[in-house]
C-alpha cells in the first residue's frame, strides 16, 4: 500500500523527497520553537505574579485584622483569588508537581524571596495546564480544581496548540506569614499568544510553498533531459530517425546524451551503409542475370531451356522486390516522420480503395470513436495492403477487425500496462500449417503445398510488412482461425 502513494517518476519522487524532508524538518522546528517559547512565556508570567503576590503579603503584613476580609474582597477578580488560611493548602502535592515548569518557578519564587526584604516562609508553587476554560475558576480551590480536571481530562496536544481562542494555565501559590497566617493565591495567566503560533505556521506553509516551487522547477530542468533521451530511445527503437539531442544538464546526464548521440550516429550509418551496400550487390546483379538470359535465349527450345528461364526471371523479380524495398524504406525515414493520425478513417479508408474496386473486404471497428495513434502514415499503410494482398490473394475475402486492447510492458525495474489497438485480418483460405506460420515471414520464404508457384507473388510482403511494423514498437502473430483460413494479428502501442 505504502509503494502505491510512491510516485513512479523520478521527477516526483524527488520533489517528494525534498518535500518530505522539509515538512519534517520544519515541524521539528516549530513544535521546539513553539516548546521554548511558551516556557519563557510561563516564567515571565511566573516572574509577574510572583512580584503581585509577595506586594500582597506585605499590604496585608501592614493591614489590621479586622480590614483582612474587605482588603481580600476588593483585590479578589475572575483572574486572581486571595484566601487566608490556618495551615498549607498545597504542600501535599509538591511530588506530583515536579515537572520542568514548576522547578523552575519554585527556583525562581525562592530567589527572589532571598533577595526581598520580606519575612515569609515556606514558599510553595504551582503551575498546572487548565486546558479546558471551565477548569480556569480561580475560585475554585486546588483540590476541587483538580478534581474536575481528573473528571474531565485535557484536550489533547495538538488541539491545544492549534486552538483558535486562548488557553490558560492555573498558578497557585502559598507561603506563611510572619503573623503565621497561611496566604493562599491562585491565579489564571495567558499561554503563548495564538498569534505568534499563527506566524510560524504561516512561515512553515510559505517556507514549504516556496521550497516546493523552486524544487518542481529545477527538478523539471534536471529531468528534461532525461525524458528527452527516453523519447528518443523509443523512436529509435522504432527505427524512426533522431536528431541529435543537446547536452545540457549536470555532467553525468550530460555524459549520457553525448553517448547516446553516438550510437544513434553509428547504427545510422551501419544501417545506411547495409542498405547501400544490399542495394548495390542487388543492381550488380541485374547485369550478369541480364546477360545469362540473353544467353538462354540462344539455346535451342526445350523444356531445360524454359526451366532456366524462369528461374533467371524469379531471380530478376527478388532483385527488383529487394531494390524497390531499401529505396522506399529509405524515403520512408528520410521524408515521413510520424503523425497522429484517426483510427478510424485509416482503416475505413484502407477497406474503401479494396472494396470500391469489388474485392472482398469489410471492417468490424470496435475501437473508441475519434481515436488518435501515431505512425508513419504511407509506411504503415503500405504493411497492410501487404496483408490484406496476401489474403485475398489465397483467401479470397479478408475481414478487418479492429479494437483497442491492454498489454504490459517490461523493464529492469517495473511493469506497467498501455493501451494498444489490435488489427485482425481473417480470410477465407485453407489456412498454413502450424510449422510454417512463423516461416513465411522469412524473406523470399514460400511454403510448397499451401501456395501456388505462379501467383505472382516472391515471398517478400510479410517480412517487409513485419519489418515497418517493428519500426512502430509493434508486433505480429500468424494463426489458423478456428472456422478455417489465416488470421494475421497485429498490435501497435496507441
């Protein structure tokens, strides 16, 4: 499941990585900055109410008795609540206070008690999260505060952290009087302020949009290069020709252009020069072949003589079918590049030249309407009609089925599925046996028993038609059809 949410492009994936690593890297930060900051928040606040209560223990040091209870009435508010008692209210939860918080506002209520004229012992203090507001009643006292905090636990930490109305924490603090009176204080401060969480959040999704921006970009002129050489690999590999492609980019891509320009110019060249050099073994020998039969022709009349000349003039026409094949397959990738091109009206079309002039052929389109796919357009066609002649040739009517099909392409690293349209030529013929299906796309290859001699035809048309079908990136399969004649199955990437 974890490999499906992994993007299959390199690009992606290290944008992704960028971004994953950015994410976390900034969350670390803000929930450390957002940690620190709130302690410093809670120590100056500690600092304040430290200094607000010790004021208050000496106003009322300096208070009679019995003004204690107006002088606790009219400091009294929803933020602060004085009480003075007869015994410690608090001492009893010094160990379930010992948290990073409370330590060092202990610390710091002591130092400055040292260094404060006033008499008073037994400093004791606490900072407890209120979370919920309900739980923040000042006037409650410790224990019933704690209760309902027991009652009610605390949201959780990141519904605190990202709350949009401000959280509290509860601070009680006692010590003894000189007169021996207990003062007993809780207070309710302010966390961090929302809107400082509010910028560093704004920072981290600014931080990650900017990063994100700048990372598809130069990821984008990183890869550029490498989708250039897969596309161009892919029309190579489908003979079609390439310009050479630029070398840009960092020195090892840089490096593997340079190499496959290399060898895009090598196997140009061998080809070129296997074709030229087929072409001209094949005109050499129209020469002696045309002086062999001006020679037989000499001969006095006989069966033998006839023999000879057939076979010299089966030998002019494999010459002929071989010349006429480099020439146009030469024009073919020197003129016609390939071309999105309507399945449908290439194939009607093609059906069309057959049956206006009478010859047995329709077509069964099962494919999606306005489907585009590319090709060489004449050289493409020209495979077909070698088909379809063929059919008719031994099969009298051939039938054109076309759909769209899914096939799977391999690679070193992973299989994905494409969409290919599937061309089926059926005729009416008696079919090939199974041991010559995948011969007769050898060139000049004729089976003996299933074809005539003088049909005119070399044994050249599938092994061309197999040839531009290759150079497309598709295949071909030769099979009996099950209610008797040949189907010839085509598979071409769309």
């Amino acid at each position: 499941m974890f490999k499906a949410l992994i993007p299959h492009s390199f690009r992606n994936q290290i944008l992704l990585l960028l971004l994953s690593s950015l994410i976390a890297a900034q969350l670390v930060s803000f929930f450390l900055v957002v940690g620190e900051r709130s302690f410093v928040s809670v120590t100056q606040r500690v600092d304040n109410t430290i200094y607000q209560f010790s004021t208050f223990a000496n106003l009322v040091e300096s208070t009679p008795e019995y003004l204690h209870s107006d002088l606790l009435e009219s400091v009294n508010d929803e933020k602060s609540f004085y009480r003075l008692n007869d015994s410690e209210q608090l001492i009893a939860q010094e160990k379930e206070s010992a948290n990073r918080v409370n330590i060092e506002a202990q610390q710091r209520f002591i130092q400055y008690l040292e260094k404060s004229d006033y008499s008073i012992g037994s400093p004791f203090i606490i900072v407890t999260d209120s979370g919920d507001e309900a739980f923040s009643d000042v006037q409650n006292n410790y224990q019933t505060f704690t209760q309902g905090l027991t009652a009610k636990p605390n949201k959780n930490f990141s519904r605190q952290m990202f709350r949009s109305s401000p959280a509290f924490d509860r601070l009680d603090i006692e010590a003894q009087l000189p007169s021996g009176l207990w003062l007993y204080a809780s207070f309710k401060i302010e966390k961090l302020s929302i809107g400082l969480q509010a910028r560093l959040i704004s920072i981290v999704v600014l931080t990650i949009i900017i990063v994100g921006i700048t990372g598809f970009l130069i990821t984008i002129k990183m890869t550029n290069p490498i989708s250039s050489l897969a596309a161009a690999s892919e029309k190579l590999g489908k003979g079609q020709s390439v310009p050479r492609l630029k070398e840009k980019g960092p020195n090892d891509i840089r490096e593997a252009l340079a190499a496959f320009n290399n060898m895009n110019d090598r196997l140009t060249q061998l080809l070129s020069s296997q074709k030229q050099m087929l072409g001209a073994i094949s005109h050499d020998l129209r020469s002696p072949l045309t002086s062999l039969r001006l020679r037989l022709e000499s001969i006095d009349e006989g069966e033998e003589k006839e023999k000879m000349i057939t076979t010299v003039e089966e030998m002019n026409e494999m010459i002929a079918a071989i010349l006429n094949f480099t020439r146009e397959e030469a024009e073919d990738q020197s003129r016609e590049v390939s071309r999105p091109v309507d399945l449908y009206n290439f194939c009607d079309s093609l059906i069309g030249e057959y049956a206006e002039t009478g010859r047995q052929c329709k077509l069964i389109y099962n494919a999606g309407e306005d489907q585009l796919f590319h090709c060489r357009y004449i050289s493409l066609r020209r495979a077909l009609r070698n088909i379809i002649d063929n059919g008719l040739r031994y099969g009298e009517q051939v039938t054109l089925m076309v759909s769209q099909t899914t096939t799977a392409s391999y690679t070193t690293a992973s299989q994905k599925d494409t969409e290919s349209v599937l061309f089926e030529f059926i005729d009416k013929g008696t079919g090939l046996p199974e041991s010559e299906l995948q011969n007769v796309l050898k060139p000049f290859y004729r089976p003996d028993k299933a074809r005539p001699k003088a049909d005119g035809g070399i044994g050249m048309g599938l092994s061309i038609s197999e040839s531009i079908i290759k150079a497309h990136g598709g295949h071909i399969n030769l099979s009996n059809h099950s209610d008797g004649g040949l189907k010839v199955s085509i598979t071409l990437p769309l």
